[in-house]
C-alpha cells in the first residue's frame, strides 16, 4: 500500500496514511545547510528549492538531512533527506548557497613577473561560490608576491597565481642564527637552495656539516634547538 500511496493520487486505499508535511522537510534542508555553512567566510545566504506539493511520503517523526557523495553546500547544490522509519523514503532537494566575501583584486593589468605592490590590490565584495578555488581574502597575501600570469582589472587574486619572492639564492652566503634555551649563537654558511619567505632550506656549515633552518629576510637562516 505504501508504494501505491508514493505514486499515486490520493486514494480510499491511501486514506488512513499520514503524509509528510513538506514544510518540515523544507524547515529540515535549511537547517541542516544553516548549521553546516556557519563556519564558511563571509556573507552565507541560502536557498532551499522547490518541493513538489503533490508529493505523498509517509508520515516521519524524525527526518534526517544529509550531503550526498560527492557534493558540497557551495554554489547549486542538493541536499538529501531520508526516513528510517517501518517505510523507509529518501528524497532530494535542491539548494543554493552564496558566500559573499571581501576578495583581494588587481587595481591594474599586471604582467608575468611584476610585483604586486599596495597599489596593485583592492578589495572588493564577490561570491564566493562563483569563482574558482583558492581566491585570496587577505590582501597582505598578495602584495610583495610575484605574477606567475598575467592579471587584468578587477580579476581577484588566487594563491595559484602568485609566487612568493625568494629570500635565500642557491650557492648564497648566509647567516646562521641558532637560537636554544638562553642561548643564541650566529656563524655563516652556504645555501644549498633557493628559498622563499618561512622555507625550510638546507645550508652548508663552514665546517662542512648540512644543517635546515627557516629563511628570513635579509639573507639569514634561522636554526632552532
């Protein structure tokens, strides 16, 4: 009977049945996406979609919301529903969600090489879910890097297109900066490789040992014990 009551109109043989009350599912897929995309950047607004009113599902007290494989609560989505109850149902139902977020863009055409510079960088209000991954919200990580490829107007910077400048040059002289518990000691060395800004890099002590440090600015390689 309950299969005859899923797919058909309502019938004498069907009359005894609770349906489900659409307005509960809807009030379960929005919470279910308000709760799972509070920790999302920016501006979260959803939309739940549009649920056939004719549908006839039994009547379940507990209906649980949940992602399906492969999908995320980003952009055009879905979200599932299902009932564990004696008459087991699962329906799917369409959401959107938007992320609207300050997003760092280029103020100029830039080149392949150029530095972006303060002036390069605005911010300015975009979705989120309609651009690509990794979009940089912080304009201090784009300014001081280098344009892999070139950037128009108002193209939001991406951490794919940018390269952090190097700090440490292969074959470079550099200071030694060992630091440990109440001591402090300074010696120079080799760079065995170029390196950016935080990098590990391996150095050539003047008595030949290879040690790693972290490369900061001004040619100086910090050691910690």
């Amino acid at each position: 009977m309950a299969l005859c009551c899923l797919l058909s109109t309502f019938s004498p043989a069907c009359a005894s049945a609770g349906w489900q009350d659409i307005g509960m599912i809807r009030k379960t897929v929005d919470h279910f996406v308000r709760q799972n995309t509070a920790e999302l950047p920016g501006e979260v607004t959803s939309t739940v979609g549009a649920i056939d009113p004719r549908l006839q599902l039994p009547s379940c007290d507990t209906p649980e919301a949940f992602l399906p494989s492969g999908s995320r609560l980003w952009g055009n989505s879905t979200v599932g529903v299902r009932c564990q109850s004696a008459t087991p149902w699962t329906i799917y139902v369409p959401v959107s969600v938007r992320i609207m977020a300050q997003t760092a863009v280029a103020t100029r055409p830039l080149s392949a090489g150029q530095t972006v510079s303060p002036a390069d960088v605005a911010m300015q209000s975009n979705d989120l879910s309609q651009l690509p991954p990794g979009v940089i919200t912080d304009p201090e990580l784009a300014i001081g890097k280098t344009v892999i490829y070139s950037a128009s107007t108002g193209q939001p910077f991406r951490h794919d297109m940018l390269r952090a400048p190097k700090v440490i040059q292969q074959g470079q002289t550099v200071k030694l900066m060992a630091k440990g518990n109440g001591f402090q000691v300074t010696s120079e060395g080799k760079a065995l490789a170029n390196a950016t800004l935080g990098q590990v890099v391996s150095v050539r002590t003047q008595s030949g040992e290879v040690i790693s440090g972290i490369a900061k600015q001004n040619g100086v390689v910090e050691v910690n014990f």
